[in-house]
C-alpha cells in the first residue's frame, strides 16, 4: 500500500535544516548553563526538535519504518531519558554544577569555535552528501553536537552532566542519520534506541551508588584507581 | 523447525531463559545448579554449531537476521567455552565471599550476579551471530552495559570508580563507532546509485565491497577502528581496562579479558574486510598494526613495574591485544590464521590466570603481590597453574600462543618492510615482556610464604575450581600441539571469508 506523501521531499528539508539550527543552538547553550535542571530541560527540548524533524521526515516519506523512527525518538529522546535523568537529579544533594576544568571565559568560546569547526569540516562532503533531503544544515550539526557534546564530558565535573553530555553526542548521530541516510534500518535504530535508554539507566545506577558511597558525584573526585 | 535451526534458537535463548529463572529459584544452590545446567548446556550448543559450521558451512536462521559463517563459528566456540568455564569458577569465588559478607546486599547479590553473568554471555554470543552491521553495534553495546554493572558488582568506591570509567570512555568510542557504521551504510548507499532497500548486512556488503566508495569507507574504518578500539582496549584508549578488570569479580575478570575484548575486535575486522576490498589493503591493515605496536610498547612499563596480581594481567590483555592487531593487520591467510589462533589460545590462558588468581586473592585477602607469595605451598593448584597460566601468556612453547605467535612473525617477515619493521619492534618488547611476567610470577609462586597461610589454611582447590580450569589446560597444550580437524577447517574457512578478493 502506498500512500501519498502530506509534505514534499523538499518541505521536509527545510523542517530539517530548521531543527539542525535549532540543535546547535540548544546544544551550545548546554555547554554554558551551570544549573542541572537546566542542561535537562536543554536536553528534553533537543529530543523534542529531533523528534519533529523525524516526524518531517516520516511525513515525506510515509513508510512504516520512519513512523516508527519517529515514535522511538519521540519515546525515548524527548520522555525517558528527560524523565530519568530528572529522577537522578532529584536524589542529588547539590544542583548547581561547580567551576569546571576551564574557566568560563575560556570555555564559552571554545564550545563557540566548535561550530565554524564542524561547517568547515564537513564542506567538502556536502557536495553529494546531503541526502535526499537537501538539508544543508544537517551534517554540520551533527558534527557539532558531537563534538560539543564531547567538550561538556570532558570540562564537566558533575557525573550526570556527562551522561547529558553523551545523550547530545548520540543526538547528533540520529540527526546524520535522518539526513543522510534517510534513517538507519527500523531494527537498527530501535536496538539503539533500547541501549541508549538502557545505558542511560545504567550509568544513572553507578551515579546513584557513586553518591551513596562518596556522598557526591563529583567525577573529578574518582582518582584512587592509576598504575 | 530443522534440528539446525533449533539449535541456534536455544543456544541464543537459553541464557535468557536461566537469568529470569536464577531470579526467582530459592536458596544459593538451586541457583548455582541453574547457572551451571546451563553454561553446560550452551557450551555442548556451541560447540555442536561449531562442529556444524565446520562440516556443512555457514548457516542461517530467522530470516537471515542470524547468519553463523566460520568467524562466528569459532568465536561462538571460544565465548562458550569461557562461558562455561566462568560460571563453574563463580561457584567457589561467589560462596566465600558470601561467607566473609563480601555480596553487596547477601543473597540478592547472589542472584543479581549470575543473572547478570547470564546476560553479559548471551550478549556476546549475539553480537558475534548477527549478521546486519547496525545489529552488531547494538550487541556490542548491549555487553558494556551489562559487563558495566559486574564491574561495580562490589559497590566500593574502586569498584564504582571502575565501573563509571569503564561506561563513558565505552560509551563515547561507541558512540563514534555509531558514526563509523553510519558512514558504511551511507558508502552502500551511495554504492547502490541512491537504491532505498539496502542492506547492511555483512554477507551482502562483502558480496559487492568493490562499489563502497572508498574515501567514505575509510572514514568509516578510522571511526570504528578508534570506537570499537577503546572497547577492545587499544592504547592510548585502554586507561579504563586495568581499573575495570581488577575491579570486577575475578570469574568476571576473565571474561572481560579472554571474550569481551575479542568481541570488540571481531567487529573490528569485519569492518576490516570490507575496507581492504573498498579501498586496498593497505589502509586498514597500517592502522591496526600502528595500534597494535602502540599497545604492545605501552603495556611493558606497567607490566614491569605492576604491583597488583589483576591489574599486571589486565596489562598482559592490553598487550595481547596489540599482539592480535598486528596479526590482523598483516593479515594474509598466514597473519588472519595467526590472529585467530592467538584470540583462542589467549581467551583460555587469560580466562586460567585470572580464575585462579581469584582462588589465589581470596586466601591471601589482597591483590597486592607483595602479598601473594609462596601460592605453590599455600595454595598448589592455583599456584603452579599460575605459574604455568604466566609461562603460556609470555608464548612459552608448547603453549599455543607460541604457535600463534610463530606463525604472525613468519607472516610479518613475508610482507613488506613495514610489516617487518613491526615485528621486530614487537619480538624486542616480547622479550622483556617475558622477562617481566616470569620475574613477578615466579615471585608470586615461589617467594617466602607467609607462615600463617602454611599452618592454618586449606590447601585444597574446589573441585568446581579445577573443573572449570581443566578444559582451559587441556586447550592450551592440545592447541600448542596439534589443532584439531574442525578448528583448522574453521580457521581456515574464516581467513578465506576475510582475506580473499583483496588482492
């Protein structure tokens, strides 16, 4: 049975190349925020805006298989992980997240040049990369809410500030593989979506026991194990 | 349903199945006899679909989302054996430290570990039977998630420090892995002129790997390489891989080091045999060897100077590692044959040492190896098969590991100059290496034993000690000596499967 498509090709694109801007922005704005309940917020609103783009997509293409990429991304990125993390935080002692590695001053343009970095890195793919979707924006914010998911694990100190950090850097990966791909096989993105929410749990029992045994989930203070 | 067929079903069902049940039995033994009746189970399973591999090629079930070829063979093979070998050495392991109050919250521990046990072996034995790339990735994952909470199976603050270690630095390569399979589907993609059905399975992407675009391809193979790598524990990504295997309970250390890294490197040369045919043999093969050297030379500091018995054999896995890296990425049928045979002989040396090192850190109460001395007198088995486990690590002959290794040198000499250059630098750090592992084993055997140990204790090894061990000896001497038929078969079915066609 085929039905015929609610929006062009090229409708979708634009959704697409809208929801990427609107990634890189939430993403960026998730490497300056301080306060936890915030940087969740960011992250629910960025599993929304995937979520939306997917559904642009399903709508072009109206196969099974996108509505079904459409109802896992809205389940899992939008509602679970939000909601898990915000289980976490509630247990959590202290909310706001402390000076990190970097300074803020140092830290707010570094995540910045993050952006520029991935438009220019992905340039000479663009010519025959974008996909049926001609989503221009799509790739070089895929690359940037990896790499700027990156930056947050890495100048956080806060254990659940990494696991955001993550979330936005497989983010990223579904964004590529909306736009590039038209999607990744159902079966596939499915058991990804299972283990990212079952990784997510997972890390949120180790923060849990973390704080039961250390009285905090300061990650920087997990040094006894070298040699 | 054929008898074939069947088989598979219970072999990748059965697990399941002895987790959900190990939750609700009562009482420690009825527990314990599950675990065991089925580790006993899937590895008669494996080894009959091994045996059947062998004998009438590769074969299929469920529409072909499950598709064993001789690769998937020998490592069903390999992770069943381990598998079983592990639950018998957790039945000691888990009863003394239930005894002693070490079972974070008693019998729900209990439980809590073999059903985890259960879960983490049946992960593995998906992830090496799927055949859709996409599939493997989610498998793979799967297994760091559930090894994750048995390295924090001990909830103190080293153990949890380990564990969150072990999840991030997993996850994030993973995750790049995630682009890397990504960019393969997409060079198919782009191979196929645009065409909406493609496939990502691994028998239908190696049939036409010509038409993957190349430069794609590679990107592809350096993302997975540096993803999959820091599961398989490469240098310089390996930092989590002492913690977590000195962490985890030691029947678990075993299976963290003898399967789970190679696991990670069977995705890695899957993605291998499709990159050599897409864009030339040399590409992949030069990365995996640079790792592979890289490994081997970083592990010898922390080999010579180690003072914890696990985490001076987590450093031996790194090297083992980097040891069947450089054999892959020579490759060739005599480097791929190499890589295999070393993947086999090091999950049984790996999985010895550290199932008795577990019987060996219980009676003296530390891992330090300060402490650990005299293991022949206080403890004879575990000792003396330490001694032996060491001697068969470092490819004293007539380990296997002295086959494989014999045989990746000879491959190495037969190529070209880099390849050359690399085993030499590899038999330098090999030699030390040995000197260093001998050296703190025979320290750990053969040193001053503390007296208290010799009077009081039991010097008797469990028998579940000496089941689970036995089969492990038994490999590692037959495999020095001869391989047997449907081994050979299957090695040889699976460097044909990854090496021909690429010129």
């Amino acid at each position: 049975m085929t039905v015929d498509p609610l929006i062009s090709l090229s409708t979708a694109g634009s959704v697409l190349d809208a929801a990427a801007l609107c990634l890189i922005a939430l993403a960026f704005a998730g490497t300056v925020v301080r306060t936890l309940s915030t940087s969740i917020a960011l992250l629910a609103a960025q599993g929304l805006v995937l979520s939306i783009a997917s559904g642009a997509a399903a709508l072009a293409e109206m196969e099974w298989r996108s509505w079904g990429a459409f109802a896992v991304a809205l389940a899992v990125k939008a509602i679970f992980i939000p909601l898990m993390l915000w289980r976490i935080l509630d247990r959590m002692p202290v909310r706001q997240e402390p000076p990190g590695f970097l300074s803020v001053k140092l830290a707010v343009p570094l995540a910045a040049a993050l952006i520029p970095i991935s438009y220019r890195a992905i340039e000479p793919f663009t010519a025959d990369t974008i996909g049926a979707f001609n989503a221009t924006n799509a790739l070089p914010a895929a690359l940037a809410l990896l790499l700027l998911g990156l930056f947050t694990m890495v100048t956080r100190k806060k254990a659940l500030s990494q696991v955001v950090g993550l979330v936005t850097m497989e983010n990223g990966l579904y964004l590529a593989a909306v736009a590039a791909t038209r999607g990744l096989p159902f079966a596939v993105e499915f058991g990804v979506a299972v283990d990212v929410l079952a990784g997510v749990a997972v890390m949120g029992l180790v923060i849990h026991e973390i704080m039961r045994v250390t009285g905090s989930t300061d990650v920087d203070r997990l040094r006894t194990l070298t040699g | 349903m054929s008898p074939e067929h069947a088989a598979i079903l219970m072999l990748l069902t059965l697990p399941v199945l002895a987790a959900l049940l190990q939750l609700v039995v009562p009482g420690r033994e009825a527990i314990e006899r599950v675990a065991l009746v089925c580790a006993a189970a899937t590895l008669v399973l494996g080894l009959a679909i091994a045996v059947l591999v062998a004998r009438d090629g590769s074969q299929e079930a469920f529409r072909g989302i499950i598709h064993l070829d001789a690769l998937s063979a020998l490592m069903i093979a390999t992770i069943s054996v381990l598998g079983f070998c592990g639950v018998t050495a957790s039945v000691p392991y888990i009863r003394h430290d239930l005894e002693i109050g070490h079972v974070p919250g008693g019998m729900r521990g209990v439980r809590f570990y073999y059903a985890g046990l259960s879960v983490f072996i049946w992960s593995m034995l998906v992830t090496v039977s799927v055949d859709n790339l996409g599939l493997l990735w989610v498998g793979l994952e799967a297994t760091t998630i559930v090894s994750a909470l048995l390295v924090g199976f001990y909830r103190t603050r080293a153990a949890l420090e380990a564990a969150w270690k072990y999840l991030m630095l997993c996850t994030v390569g993973i995750v790049c892995a995630l682009f890397g399979v990504l960019l393969t589907y997409y060079a198919a993609r782009q191979g196929s002129g645009g065409h909406d059905s493609i496939s990502m399975d691994w028998t239908r992407m190696i049939a036409d790997a010509e038409t993957l675009d190349s430069g794609i391809m590679r990107l592809a193979f350096v993302f997975v390489l540096v993803g999959f790598g820091a599961k398989a524990g490469f240098a310089p990504l390996h930092t989590w891989l002492a913690d977590a295997h000195s962490q985890a309970p030691s029947p678990i250390s075993g299976m963290l080091s003898g399967v789970l890294l190679a696991c990670a490197l069977y995705a890695i040369v899957r993605y291998q045999a499709l990159t050599d045919r897409a864009a030339g043999n040399e590409f992949a093969s030069h990365f995996l060897i640079g790792f592979g050297v890289l490994s081997i030379l970083v592990s010898v500091p922390f080999i010579l100077l180690q003072r914890d018995l696990k985490r001076l054999f987590a450093y031996s896995s790194v090297e083992h590692v980097g040891l069947m890296a450089v054999a892959f990425g020579i490759g060739g049928p005599l480097g791929v044959t190499a890589g295999l045979l070393h993947l086999m002989g090091h999950a049984a040396a790996k999985g010895m040492v550290f199932f008795v090192s577990g019987d060996l850190v219980q009676r003296y109460g530390s891992r330090r190896m300060s402490v650990i001395r005299g293991a022949v007198s206080v403890a004879p088995l575990s000792g003396w098969l330490l001694v032996a486990g060491v001697l068969a690590l470092t490819g004293a002959p007539p380990a296997a590991i002295f086959i494989s290794e014999m045989t990746m040198f000879s491959a190495g000499f037969q190529q070209g100059w880099t390849e050359m250059a690399a085993v030499s630098i590899v038999i330098a750090a090999l030699a030390i290496i040995f000197a260093g592992l001998l050296m703190q084993a025979m320290r750990v055997g053969f040193g001053p034993e503390p007296p208290a140990l010799v009077a009081h204790g039991n010097h008797r090894a469990s028998p579940y000690l000496v089941l689970a061990v036995a089969p492990l000896v038994a490999i590692i001497l037959l495999f020095g000596i001869y391989v047997p038929g449907e081994v050979r078969t299957l090695i040889d079915a699976a460097q044909i499967s990854l090496t021909a066609g690429g010129g």
